[in-house]
C-alpha cells in the first residue's frame, strides 16, 4: 500500500481527502503544518507522495515543497491551492512539485490525478538498463540518475523522464502535446504550459546558461527538441 503525506491545516479538507485516499487503496498521513509535514517526511522515507496545500500557517507549501526536493527526494508532489493565477502554478512547478490541483476539487479529480503521477512515477521499472550517453551527459536507467561530466545532478521524477525522452529522440522535434502525453500520460488532465515549466526548470540544472540553451532548444510554435 503506497503511503500518501496529506499536508492541509483545514481538518475537514484533509479529513475529505484522507477517506478518499483510503477508499482508492493509499495508505494516507496526515500533517496540519509545514513543519509537521517536513517531520512525517523525514519520519517516513517511503513515502510515494504528497499533497501539500500551498497556503499554510507556518511554512508554506512552495517552501516544504523546495526543502523536500533539497533533501534529495525523489517522491511525486502535486500542491493544492485555492488560488487559480498563473504565478502559483508557474512557482509551484519551479520549485519541484510534478502537478497541482485548485481548489475546489472532486474526489474523482484529486484521486485520478494522484493515480495518474502513480503510475508515471512507476513508469521506469520496465526501462532498459543500459546507460545513454549523448555528449558531457550519462543517463543510468538503472539507478536513474544523470550525469553531466562526471557530476552528479539532482532530478525529479519528472525531469528524469524529460531527459530520458530527449534522449532517446536526438534531434527530434517534438510538439508539446508528444511531449504531454510521454511524460504525463495520455489520461492527464492538466495544461501544456505544465511542459514549458518543466523543461525551464530542467534546463536551469543542465544548461550552463538557461536563458541560452545548448541542449533543449525551441521549435517555436511546436514544442522541443534535444540539439546537441
């Protein structure tokens, strides 16, 4: 039973979500904070998700959103958020959340986008175990990590599969809806701008300058392509 960390100060939400949770087979753990939140991960390393509300008393979810990502974690995050703007979807994915949901949901909604990070994030079990080497970079599909000249670089799940993709697709343009559908499956009910966030964020880890890059460049109009 996979554990799901259900990070909202609002009991009757967080009640909502947890019996939903349960009913879909997820082991789900409830913090109110931040600070609890951040405690529970620590507590309990094989946690597959979160759900972290953006607007909390303590620490919000942007900021235990980035220290669960500093801490090496590689679980899915999707933040919750009343707020409908641009800016709390662009800062959510920048700071390494996979996905976001505004209030208010439905159970149908909350539950199908938590199944559909589940079965991404599992994506790579069946992946081929030899390593792609495409320039300064080295992908291990094994312990899936990537390398750019000899250092290590901190990913996402996201971001891992983003790389794997373009990787195996050198010199490919590929529209943002390929791009949507590899990555984030054909069932994902989410927006194309969700690609662009997360290819600016993975270009600040593998770009020596992001505002210029190298390596994932634009087909303007259409989507990205990997032009090394």
């Amino acid at each position: 039973m996979k554990k799901i960390l259900v990070m909202e100060d609002e009991s009757n939400i967080r009640s909502f979500v947890v019996i939903n949770l349960r009913r879909s087979g997820y082991e789900p753990i409830e913090a109110a904070t931040g600070t609890e939140a951040l405690e529970k991960v620590k507590a309990n390393p094989d946690i597959s998700l979160a759900l972290l509300d953006v607007m909390l008393p303590d620490i919000d979810g942007f900021e235990v959103c980035r220290r669960i990502r500093a801490s090496g974690s590689k679980m899915g995050i999707i933040m919750l958020t009343a707020k409908s703007q641009e800016i709390d979807k662009v800062t959510g994915l920048m700071t390494g959340a996979d996905d976001y949901v505004t209030k208010p949901f439905s159970p149908a909604e909350l539950t199908a986008r938590v199944d559909a990070l589940i079965r991404r994030l599992g994506n790579d079990e069946d992946d081929e175990n030899a390593e792609i080497v495409s320039g300064p970079f080295v992908l291990n599909p094994r312990n899936r990590t990537l390398e750019k000249n000899g250092q290590r670089l901190k990913l996402t799940q996201i971001e891992y599969q983003l790389m794997k993709l373009f990787l195996e697709n050198p010199g490919k343009a590929m529209s943002r809806e390929d791009i949507l559908t590899a990555v984030w499956g054909a069932d994902f009910s989410g927006e194309l701008k969700t690609v662009d966030v997360n290819i600016r964020r993975l270009r600040i880890k593998i770009e020596t300058d992001a505002t210029e890059p190298e390596y994932i460049t634009t087909v303007w109009g259409y989507g990205y392509k990997w032009g090394y």
